[in-house]
C-alpha cells in the first residue's frame, strides 16, 4: 500500500513537472529531459513512470482538469443555494489559480495534442461532460431541464472560446472580465427580474470572495497539487 502511494504522489509531481515544462517551453519544446530537471530526478525516473512522452502528456490534462474539480469541490463546501452552486462553476473555470496567461497558453497547447492521442480523447470528453453537468445540475432550478442541457453546453462552449483566446494570446482577459461575459450570455437565458438579478449578485460576489480565500491559501495549492 505504501509503494502505491509513494508512486501516486510521485506520478503527480511528474505531472505538474511536466504542466510547467509546457508552460516554459511550450508543446514542441517539452521533453522527457525538461520535465526530469524540473521534477529534480533524472529521465529515467521519468520514464519509470511514463512510458513516453504521449503518456505523460496525457497524465498532464487529466493534472489540470483535476485541478478544476478539486476547485469546484472546494467552493462547493461554501455554497448554500442554487445561486451560489451555480456561480460556484463559473468562478471555478476562472480563478486565477488556473486560469492565466501562461496557463491557458499551456491548456492550448496540450489540446491541440487531443486528436492525435486516442486516451487524451477520451479524457477531454469526459470533462467536456462534467463541466456540462455540473452547469446543468444547477441550472435546472431556474428553466426546464432539457433548456438546461441546452444553456450548459452554450456556456461549456464558450469557456473553452475565452480558454482559447486568452491562451493564443488574442486578448488578455482576466478572471472577471472572463467572469462578465459568461454573466452577459447567461442572463440572456434565465429570469431577470429584480429579485432574482439581486439573488444573482449576491451570490457572485460571495463565491468570488469564497474563491480569494479559500483556493488562494498554501493549504489548498499545496493539497491540489499532491493529488
């Protein structure tokens, strides 16, 4: 059992040693090599626990999409109401501990990687899934379920659109700017009246606080990255 464990965590290091080296040197310039200096232990301990670089890349997107979850489940704990459940998985998708510049660049990268690795496929679409469900699950306290299938897979598509941009460096959005035009196209779809645009407000901006403190502290960082 403690040799497992031992080779979890080390595949874990592996994999944010290999995420720092896409961000460093992008896709093309990331080798078995790099990742092993960063992760301070030799090629060979690399390729112990990564048959190739195509393994490794692929352990790498499963790395930052787990990121995303460990995020979401965090602000989860904090959420009291449908409001807040559902600004939980916009502000997750944007917190600057995972969505940045150099971040999204290496995001880009790493998907442009997808169609060519049939197991990175499969990952992808598995969170592509989750992402859409979670936006669904919680949206179906506002409209019908099936209008709620319909408005997660609009905003599914448009994070990845500002993932993109931001990361192919066509405009250098910030969290609450990326936060903004995901609240424009989202209020197209659900009741705008008073009382729910204030419930809405108020929910964003604890979330957003909830976010600042809790996914910013060493504990956090330190617990996202072990696992």
């Amino acid at each position: 059992m403690r040799s497992r464990s031992i080779r979890t965590i080390r595949r874990a290091e592996l994999s944010m040693a290999a995420f720092e080296a896409v961000v460093l040197y992008g896709l093309r310039g990331t080798t078995l090599e790099k990742v092993g200096e960063i992760a301070g232990v030799s090629k060979g301990v690399v390729l112990h626990h990564f048959k190739d670089k195509g393994s490794l890349l692929e352990a790498v997107i499963r790395r930052t999409n787990g990121m995303l979850s460990t995020s979401l489940v965090e602000l989860y704990r904090h959420a009291e109401t449908p409001y807040e459940r559902l600004w939980a998985v916009i502000i997750a998708n944007f917190h600057e501990s995972i969505f940045n510049q150099a971040v999204c660049q290496a995001w880009v990268s790493l998907m442009a990687e997808v169609p060519h690795n049939r197991e990175s496929q499969r990952v992808q679409t598995a969170n592509y899934a989750r992402v859409a469900s979670n936006f669904a699950h919680e949206l179906k306290h506002f409209v019908p379920r099936e209008e709620a299938r319909t408005i997660a897979r609009h905003l599914n598509l448009l994070i990845d659109g500002i993932w993109v941009r931001v990361g192919s460096r066509v405009e250098p959005l910030d969290g609450a700017q990326s936060i903004g035009d995901l609240e424009y196209e989202l209020m197209k779809f659900l009741p705008t009246d008073e009382k729910s645009l204030a419930k809405h407000k108020a929910a964003r901006e604890k979330m957003e606080n909830v976010a600042r403190i809790a996914l910013g502290t060493r504990a956090f960082l330190e617990n996202s990255i072990s696992r």
